[in-house]
C-alpha cells in the first residue's frame, strides 16, 4: 500500500461577497426609510418649544403692559412701544426658527401668531402657531397656512399638545 503524497488542507475563503454587501445595503437602507421620517418629526416637534417660549414672553410682556395702560401694546418690532410695554423689540424667535406678530391690539386682546421660517418651515402641520386673548379669554391654535379662531377647539393639529 502506497501512502498518498501530502496534502495541504484546503483553505478556506474569507470576507464577504457581493450579495451579502448588496443585502446589508438593502437592510441599512429600508431601516433608514422608516427611522429617518420618524427622527425628522421629531425634531420639528422639539423645535415648537421655541415658539412656545417665546409666545409666553410675549403674553407676559402683554400683560404687564395692559395692567399700566389702557389697551394691550400694538407692536413686538417698533422701538417706542417696545420700551414702554417691556417687549423686545426682535420679532422673530431666539433661533430665528419663529417669526412673531401681534394683531388687533386693543383694551380687549390680541392675537400672537408665531409662524415658521428658515429649518422649520418643513413642519406642515404646525406651520402657524398662536394665543387669541379675548376679555380675559385664552385660546391656543395652530394651522399649517392659518388658524381658525371660529372653531371650538382651534388647535386642529393637536400642536399645543404637550
């Protein structure tokens, strides 16, 4: 009996193939199809705080104001009613992501919307953001394009939702 001639053992291949790399591609990117909307969304939502802040500056500021003189202030950006009712006299949010604005001042109320810009603009859904006082009266509301302060409950959006 003859011995066979030595052989080496066979070695085995090592790394990944292309259709292992081409799946986990697949995975990676359907997995980021679903979180990323997700993450986005979120993002806009903590963003809201923002405005929220700064609209409650604003109706403090407000309310300071209308216990010394006889009618809410007119106006977030102009220089002399700014000082006098306390406002600053920037109209826009600390980051810049909210535009702010006072309407229809009088002894009665007023209406503050805080409307997106810049980054937030993609927040669709609570594009618009405001408090009508109203005789002592507070409602909250939110739209994409405006709100609609005729509606019961003018948060359409669930926006002030906390």
């Amino acid at each position: 009996m003859r011995k066979a001639p030595f052989q080496a053992p066979a070695r085995r291949q090592t790394g990944v193939t292309l259709i292992e790399l081409m799946i986990a591609i697949v995975v990676v990117s359907l997995l980021a199809m679903v979180a990323l909307p997700s993450y986005q969304e979120s993002v806009r939502k903590s963003r809201r705080s923002e405005a929220f802040v700064a609209i409650s500056i604003v109706q403090l500021a407000q309310e300071r104001a209308r216990g010394s003189f006889p009618a809410y202030c007119p106006n977030l950006a102009s220089a002399p009613s700014a000082a006098v009712c306390g406002l600053n006299t920037n109209a826009t949010t600390a980051n810049g992501r909210y535009a702010l604005d006072v309407s229809g001042p009088d002894e009665h109320g007023y209406t503050l919307i805080a409307t997106a810009q810049g980054d937030q603009v993609g927040d669709t859904r609570c594009a618009k953001l405001g408090v009508k006082m109203n005789d002592g009266t507070m409602k909250r509301g939110s739209g994409s394009m405006s709100i609609d302060w005729s509606l019961a409950d003018p948060d359409v959006n669930r926006c002030w939702a906390k």
